[in-house]
C-alpha cells in the first residue's frame, strides 16, 4: 500500500498476510491516530502482506465497510507483498499476529534489522480490556463480527503504538 515517502520520518509497516484485511485496516487506523495525535508529519505508515496472494487487490469489502463506519478510509489502498528492502526502509514492521513475526524473522535479511520487527498487541496498553491478547486474528474466513473485533483490537494497540512513538521520537 506503497505511498511516496520521505527518508526524514519514522517509517512503520504494518504487517498480515494477505495485506487485505487486518493490515490496511491497521495503517488506516494508525494514520488516524497519528493525525489526531500531531505526529502525522514525522511518521509514515504503510502496509504490506507476508504472501503475495492479493497484490494490488483494495482491501476486502467486508473490511472497508467496517473501517467506514468508524471513519477510516480504505479505498485507496493496494495489497502488495514484503520485500527484502522493506526490513532496511521501515524503522518498525509491525505483525498482526506471531505466524507472520516468525516469517518476518526467517525471511529478514540481515540479522541485525531483526529488533525492528514487532507483533502490533505488544502495544495494547495495560488498561485495555485486550490485555493478554497476543494476536489479531484473521477475519477473512469468518463473519462479519470478526472485522470489528480487528479493528477493537488494533484501536487499542495503535494507542499504545502512538505513546511509544512519541518516545522514539523525543
């Protein structure tokens, strides 16, 4: 969900496997969140699948729909697959869940990049009624509920992700 960037900002991929479900939903929303917050400007958001099954698909509808409803838009963004360049270019890879962080750990290039890839509920913050949760699971295969439990999910942790970006940007 390529946009062009400047080298200057912090960079954070987020990170599922199709790049069509919970990562778009979860750079849409850490751009909002950013935005809110006046950090916009000094941090650039992207996403990106582990698998290259949906590349330059938009985001399932079922996601757009319920990103919507919320305010997010979706409708611009492009699935597109993780690239070798992507573990030098972004300062954190964020994965949904710990089956795309164990690709992301094979898959990184040089050893040393490996403390940038992080699980996004890492992030949830101790208060959150998520707590203890280690994964944002796959909605694709299931109802409609499980697209608003994503976004639940990735609300949550965004807010934490935002408090540690400040630190990181201090």
């Amino acid at each position: 969900m390529s946009r062009g960037s400047s080298r200057h900002a912090f960079r954070v991929l987020m990170i599922c496997m199709g790049n069509i479900c919970r990562s778009p939903t979860a750079e849409a929303v850490l751009r909002h969140q950013l935005q809110r917050a006046g950090l916009d400007g000094r941090v650039e958001v992207d996403s990106a699948g582990t698998h290259g099954y949906h590349v330059g698909s938009p985001p399932d509808p079922r996601s757009q729909e319920h990103a919507a409803l919320r305010g997010y838009d979706l409708s611009a963004l492009r699935a597109r697959q993780v690239n070798a360049l992507d573990f030098r270019d972004f300062d954190l890879l964020v994965a949904m869940d710990g089956d795309n962080l164990a690709r992301l750990q094979h898959n990184c290039p040089d050893p040393a990049l490996r403390d940038r890839l992080v699980r996004l509920l890492d992030f949830l913050p101790s208060h959150s009624t998520h707590a203890g949760t280690h994964s944002v699971p796959d909605p694709y295969y299931g109802g409609s509920d499980g697209f608003g439990h994503v976004l639940d999910l990735v609300e949550s942790a965004c807010e934490g992700l935002i408090d540690h970006l400040r630190g990181r940007l201090a």
